[in-house]
C-alpha cells in the first residue's frame, strides 16, 4: 500500500471497524519515521586493516570507473 502525505490541516477519521480488522495503525511524522529507520539498520564500523583494506578497494573501483574501464550490463549473464 503506498503512502500519501496528510494535510496536516485536514481531520483524518478512521472506522474502529476499520481498525479493529487490521489491528490499529500508527501514525508517525517523516521526521520520526525516518529515525525510526535510522535506529532500526544495523551500522558496523570497521577499524585497523579492515578499514583500510575497504578504503583501498573503493579507491581502485573508483579509479577504474573514471578511467573508463567499468562498463554497465543488463543481466548478470553479460559477466564474461
């Protein structure tokens, strides 16, 4: 189901028949979903030679993708 912005002007009125078959709602501001998002995503820091084996590889992606040596495919089955 998507979502659509609610004037926050406007009443919004829900049927308790409504919700009691879908067992409530919870309404929440962007501001508050979105860290609700933020809390909910696993976050991972790497240290020492982890990190810096990562930065040295997104280096040399990035290099190579500048240079012009990357090249866009549309399946996996174009990998040769």
């Amino acid at each position: 189901m998507l979502c659509k912005a609610i004037d926050p002007k406007k009443k919004l009125t829900l049927s308790r028949k409504f919700l009691r078959r879908k067992s409530g709602y919870v309404i929440l501001s962007i501001e508050e979903y979105t860290k609700l998002c933020e809390r909910i995503t696993p976050v991972y820091y790497l240290k020492e030679k982890s990190a810096q084996a990562i930065d040295k590889l997104y280096k040399e992606g990035m290099k190579e993708y500048y240079s012009g040596k990357c090249k866009t495919l549309k399946s996996l089955s174009e990998l040769d």
